[in-house]
C-alpha cells in the first residue's frame, strides 16, 4: 500500500476485473479521486438522520425577502464578490413554498409582522430563521418607535442572530454558515417566547380596543394583538 | 456657464416680494408667521383651496413640495411648502390654522394632486382632517390603529390590533353585468418586484391594468418621532442614512445637515464642502448603480449579469465610500459644520483609487449600454410604456429623475445651490421621452455628471493648503435655535428633492421634525403611468420609479 494514496488497497491483492467491470460500468466521466478512493466496495455506513442532516446543511434555499436596510447587504452577500453560493446557501427563492432559510433583514412595524408570519407560515418545514442586523434583535435604533415591534423574535422563532446595524456581508456569511453547521450537526433551535400570534377576531380576549374594533373588523379576520407596554 | 438655466419669458416666472404676495391674496390672509426660508401667509381653514389656486395660477408656484401638519397647545397647524419648478429659490408657505378640539381644514386636493396622499399622512399621524378629501383615511399606520401617533396626548403604550385582511375585489360591482371579468390581484407586500414591502392592490382586466393602487406604511419606522427626540448636535444624523438606504447616505445627511446649519446660522469651511459635494456624488452613483440593476432585472430576469455588473461598480464605489467613512451604507460622516474627520490617509493612494475608478467607469458605462439599453427587448419593454406627461409630473410634486425623465428641467444642486456644485462645470440632464426608458437613461448620464464632479473634487482636494484644511467650523456643544423658528430646506437626493422642515422651541431638540420624501411623491404618480397599460409595464413602470420603501414609510 502506497503511503500517498492510503485508501486505494493494493492491486495485486484484489481480484481487479469486478473493480473494474463495476468503474467502468459508470463510464470514465464520473469518476473521480473520491471514487477511486472508495475502491471495490462503494458503500459508507452511517446513521441515516445524520446523511440527511449532512443534505440539509449543505444545500439551502434562502427565501428572497427584502424589508429595509439590511436587504441591500444582503444582496451584496448573494451577488458578486461575496458570493454565499459558494457555500452551498446563494440560491434565493421567490416563494416562501420552496424556501428552507428566511433571512430576516430589517426592522419589522406593526402592519408587516402579520404579513411576516405569514410568510414564515408557509415555509415548509424543516426551516430555520436567520436574523440580521440590530432591528430583528430589539428593534435597534427605532426601538423607541411608536410603531416598531422589538425584535422578530417577537414573531417568530430565530436560529442565528447576526447583530450590525447593517452587519458587513462577511458577518452575514458567518451566521448563515453557522446555521448550515448546526443543521448538519443536527442542533434543534431555541425556544423562545413568541407574545404575538396571527388569530381570528372572535378569539381575542374582550377588551376595550377590541370591543371599540367591534363594527371595523369582520369575527373571523385574522389580526394580531400588540402588548407594546409588554415589550421588552 | 452650463449651469445657466434658459431664460423662460413667463408672467409666472416674475419673482414677487412678500408684500406683492399678500396684495395678490388681498383678505385670503389673515396674519404674517414668516419661516426662515420664505414668507408664511396665515389664512382661515375654508379658504385653502382658494389661496393655493391663486398662488398657482397668477404667482406661477406650481410645486407643493410638502404638507407639513403639527400640533400645538392651542391649535394644529397645516403648512403648505409651495415652490416654483421654474426657480425653486422662489418659496412661500401657506399657514393654516385648524380648530384645537375640532381640526377640519378644506382639503388641497383639486389645487394639487399631490396633497392626496400629504394629507391622508396629516391626518394619520397628526389627526387633523380635511374636508373635500377624495379618500381621507390611514396611510401608514393599520387602519385599525387607535390615536394619531404625532398628537401631543398620544399614549405610546397603549395596546393596538393590526388585521390580515382578505381584500375583496373592489371593481366586481362595476363589471357584475358587463362580459369581462375583473381580476383582484396583490402585489406584495413580500414581493420581489416591490424592492422592499410595498403592496399593490391591482384590478386586472384580462392582462390589462383597470386600477392600481399603492398601500404604503410597510416600513413606516416612526423616523420623525425618533428625530424629533434626539439632540440636534448629534442624535438624528445617523437616521437620515436610514431613510434612503440605498447607499444615498451623504445625501440624505446633507438634508439635515443643510436645513439644521441653516437654522442655528453655521458656516460650513469651503474644504469640508468639498468633501461633502465629492462623498454625496460618490453616495449617487452607488444610488443610481442599484436602481439600474434591479429595473434591469424587473424588465427581464434574464439580465441577472446586468445586475452582477451594477452590483460590482457599487462595491467599488461602497470601497471608496468605506475609505473616506469608515463605513459600507451608514456612514454617519456628516456634522453639523463639517464633516467627522478628514481624508483617509494616505491621501495620495485614496486619490489614486478614486481616479482608477473614474477611469474604468465610461467603459462600464458603454458596457451597460451595450447590455441593456441597445438591447432590443429591453427597448421594447421600456420605450413608449409607463408614460408620464411633465404637467401631470408636476402637478403630483415628482422630481429627481423622475420629473427629468419627463423634461421637467429641475435639480436643486443647480436651481438653488449649496455645498460646492454652483463653482464646478457640469450639466443637468434631462430627457424628453416621458417613458421608462428616459429615466434609466437619466440615471445613466446622471453617473457620468457625478464622475465629472468627483473628478473636479479630486483635482481641487489635491491642490488645497495643507493648513486651510478645516474640517468642521466652531459649533457649540448643545444647540438651541431660537423659539418657533420655522425653516424649510432641501436638497438633490438620489431620488429627487429631499427635504426637510423644523421647528424650534428653544430646546435642544426639535419641536416638529418633518421629513418630504421625493419617493413618497413619485411613487403617487404610479397609477397614472399604470392604468390602462399591461401588468409587465406596470413592473416596469415601478421599477423605474426606483421607490426606496425606507424613504416612502420613513
């Protein structure tokens, strides 16, 4: 055995002709150093839940979803010169029906966050949230605003924070990788405290505002509820 | 010099004095609040439409810049900022007071299409309503939403309820008996073709667009409240960086920096106006770089090496941008006085990176030429659709590219000079052909304009004293202009005429922060281009607009 190819068992000790009646088979085209390595017998072993997980981390289809600032580093990070491609995440999708990964680039306000939950609805699971930039943390610099919610977290569940106000498409890249990495290890992602839920009228508990909302908005419309004197 | 405007023989264009001002409105006004920038005439609430009228049609001010609604102890106010295309140095306010416990005032929609959507925010944020609206309801906020937000009794804890409506079709009673059906169709708010969150509520008749109507407030961040309470010194400047995202930085901060140096009366040193007038340059084409890969990309995906170019020129200009700033999008290098800190050193290598930009970029540019605009299919896509007449361009308040795509010969840099665009050499362009493809155009010429400007900064930055380099004048640590001082200001962003108006109380902190938004105004126009036309176009069309939802919600 040649110490430079450590993998390749030795000729003389194999009967070659089912090597290559089965090589050859394939035609050369598909063969490759890793082919050759795994020699006469083309199989691995390992637990099927890890291959998966292996599949989803290394192939991810992002969900094309601008809301303000961060979406132009963000498509800085999917275009030339940073390239997420090469990481096996650059190819946005325009439905959320087709995506596995929701970037999360901007500040949320009170008319979006149903329309974002939707969305985030409709993603077929497994999915995984990443959060970029200040606004999707806290509300950042608008967090003060009479009509910002304090975090996407507040809506929906989130995996990797990227903090920045915007983060650099470097850090960007870091935090979808981390997540590619966590998915392959297969690491479940946190709980967390979701106050705000898309429900129908007619669930809300009575009070005040929804009796004043009574005659505007019809039983079985959906709604969401602010606590803003609840937010952190 | 070709920073003369051509000479318009016009009884409009004559400039008038306040006082012939106030003869020529005769008993319309009742009271003077002169602002900073121009006469105010107070009139009452039921003579609005009658005063702007006469401003319009016999005093030629033919641009209602901005609505500006506040509320005060005793009363709310409007103010109507009007202008004249013609010559935009030319200003006047009208004032008009409402009643403190019931604010109705007469409505300035007939008089100037653009009121619509100023006054639906008016009475959003502040509460005030006005009478002989078309369509007075919420623009920004949910229509659920409890209280007006800007009014001084409003309660920021205070539980709200946003819906998810299911949208009915609102043209099915018109057409219940006629043979062709409509369709409802939602564009956005989650949608690539919007750039950001907006939504489009479109009635569709076969392919073709019967209605279009724009809902806004997706990304209404609450930027006036946050600037009306931060400290003039150095709280709000990061936030304009944040109206128009789209690496228009330095322009937007130029807005406040213009309108807040003017109201606490600093003088800017020469040299860091030139740093101002190069970085604002640098910050447009990096502007106009993005708005021209994605309209390429709304015409037809299949120019997605389009946009990777564009994008490719932009991280060259975001590089320089960086150099100077500090900073990729935010830079936050405006102050008030000055700038933060000087060139990067050394100077000569952040010199020769800026001509080496400047050298490749007319060969990019005949690139994007030979890319798109010769393009067969893209000309067919653009030339002749999403039509926008100059008069009905003016009469909604479009400006920047917008209104230069349709002839209307306005850019502030030009008309009503700041920084130090009125000593370089370089042109105003405009376009005459109303369509989609004259504002592309514009924006691609405007690239070169701006490479001709940062090139006459490079020259003139070189060259400068090495101890005249004073970066920021003297300004005193907390500002307080003077009580009810009143200023309205602005300049060229990248989208058109950004500008902002303020008023003091004496404090360290403005009373009133109001910003107008040139995408604001433009993006009004969208139903006009769209109707009637085919719902590609009106992709098109939006695209062409290049709307910045940050800047449309503030």
């Amino acid at each position: 055995m040649s110490s430079d190819q450590p993998f390749i068992t030795d000729e003389s000790q194999v009967v070659t002709e089912t090597r290559d009646a089965r090589m050859t088979g394939q035609g050369d085209r598909f063969n490759s150093r890793l082919r050759e390595a795994f020699g006469s017998s083309p199989f691995i072993l390992t637990k099927f839940d890890k291959f998966l997980n292996w599949c989803r981390g290394s192939s991810m289809f992002m969900l094309q979803f601008g809301i303000a600032c961060c979406s132009i580093e963000m498509m800085h990070t999917y275009a030339v010169k940073h390239d997420l491609d090469r990481f096996g995440s650059g190819v946005p999708r325009a439905s959320p029906r087709q995506a596995d990964v929701m970037i999360v680039p901007g500040t949320i306000v009170s008319k979006f966050a149903p329309r974002m939950k939707r969305v985030y609805d409709q993603m077929p699971e497994p999915k995984f949230v990443v959060g970029m930039g200040s606004c999707t943390i806290s509300g950042g610099p608008f967090q003060e605003g009479y009509n910002v919610i304090k975090g996407a977290e507040e809506v929906i569940p989130i995996d990797i924070h990227v903090p920045g106000c915007p983060p650099r498409p470097e850090a960007l890249v870091y935090g979808v990788v981390k997540l590619q990495e966590r998915v392959a290890n297969g690491e479940a992602a946190p709980v967390t405290v979701k106050p705000y839920e898309l429900e129908e009228f007619s669930d809300l508990e009575r009070d005040e505002l929804v009796d004043k909302l009574t005659d505007q908005i019809d039983d079985d419309e959906l709604v969401m509820r602010y606590n803003f004197a609840d937010s952190p | 010099m070709s920073l003369e405007r051509p000479d318009t023989a016009d009884d409009a264009a004559i400039e008038r004095t306040p006082d012939e001002l106030e003869a020529l409105l005769g008993d319309l006004v009742v009271g003077r609040d002169d602002h900073l920038n121009a006469p105010a005439f107070v009139i009452r609430p039921d003579t609005v439409q009658e005063t702007l009228r006469t401003l319009k049609e016999q005093a030629g001010y033919d641009h209602l810049s901005v609505v500006s609604a506040q509320e005060y102890e005793n009363r709310y106010e409007s103010i109507y900022h009007l202008k004249k295309y013609d010559d935009p140095t030319q200003e006047v306010s009208v004032v008009v007071p409402a009643d403190k416990d019931d604010p109705v005032s007469e409505s300035a929609e007939p008089v100037f299409r653009t009121a619509d959507w100023h006054e639906r925010e008016a009475y959003d944020l502040i509460g005030i309503e006005y009478d002989d609206h078309p369509d007075l309801r919420r623009i920004l906020l949910p229509e659920t939403w409890q209280g007006h937000p800007l009014s001084m009794d409003y309660d920021k804890d205070r539980p709200q309820i946003a819906t998810l409506p299911e949208h009915a079709n609102p043209l099915e009673d018109h057409h219940k008996d006629a043979e062709s059906d409509t369709m409802f169709l939602n564009i956005g708010p989650h949608h690539p073709a919007t750039h950001g969150v907006l939504h489009l509520k479109t009635v569709l008749d076969g392919e073709q667009v019967a209605d279009v109507e724009p809902d806004i407030g997706y990304l209404h961040r609450s930027e006036e409240q946050m600037a009306q309470s931060g400290t003039y010194r150095h709280q709000i400047m990061p936030y304009p960086d944040r109206w128009d995202y789209i690496s228009a930085g330095l322009l937007n901060e130029w807005a406040y920096a213009r309108a807040a140096e003017d109201l606490a009366d600093i003088e800017v040193p020469e040299y860091a106006q030139v740093i101002r007038t190069m970085g604002a340059e640098m910050c447009r084409i990096a502007a106009h770089m993005l708005a021209l890969a994605t309209f390429a990309l709304d015409v037809n995906g299949d120019f997605t090496a389009t946009f990777m170019y564009a994008i490719n020129d932009r991280e060259r200009v975001q590089d320089l941008l960086e150099d100077l700033t500090g900073q990729r999008l935010m830079f936050n290098y405006f102050r008030l006085g000055g700038v933060v800190w000087d060139l990067p050193e050394p100077r000569e290598e952040f010199f020769s990176n800026t001509r080496d930009f400047l050298d490749q970029l007319p060969e990019s540019i005949e690139e994007y030429h030979n890319l798109i605009t010769s393009n067969e299919v893209f000309q067919m896509r653009t030339i002749d659709t999403g039509i926008l007449p100059p008069e009905v361009a003016k009469n909604y308040g479009a400006t920047g590219p917008v209104a230069r795509g349709s002839g209307v010969d306005y850019d502030l840099r030009r008309d009503d000079p700041y920084g130090y665009y009125d000593e370089l050499d370089w042109d105003v362009v405009t376009e005459d052909g109303c369509d989609n493809f004259s504002r592309l155009l514009v924006r691609m010429r405007e690239v070169e304009e701006s490479a001709k400007i940062i090139e006459q900064c490079v020259d003139l930055l070189e060259d400068w004293p090495e101890d005249e380099r004073t970066i920021q004048a003297n300004v005193p640590r907390t500002l307080r202009p003077d009580d009810d001082t009143e200023i309205y200001r602005a300049v060229e962003g990248a989208k058109g005429e950004l500008g902002i108006y303020i008023r003091s109380d004496g404090t360290d902190k403005p009373a009133r922060f109001k910003i107008r938004s040139p995408c604001f105004s433009n993006l009004q126009t969208l139903p006009e281009m769209a109707n009637g036309e085919y719902i590609p176009d009106v992709i098109a069309a939006l695209g062409s607009l290049d709307i910045v939802l940050g800047e449309v919600d503030r």
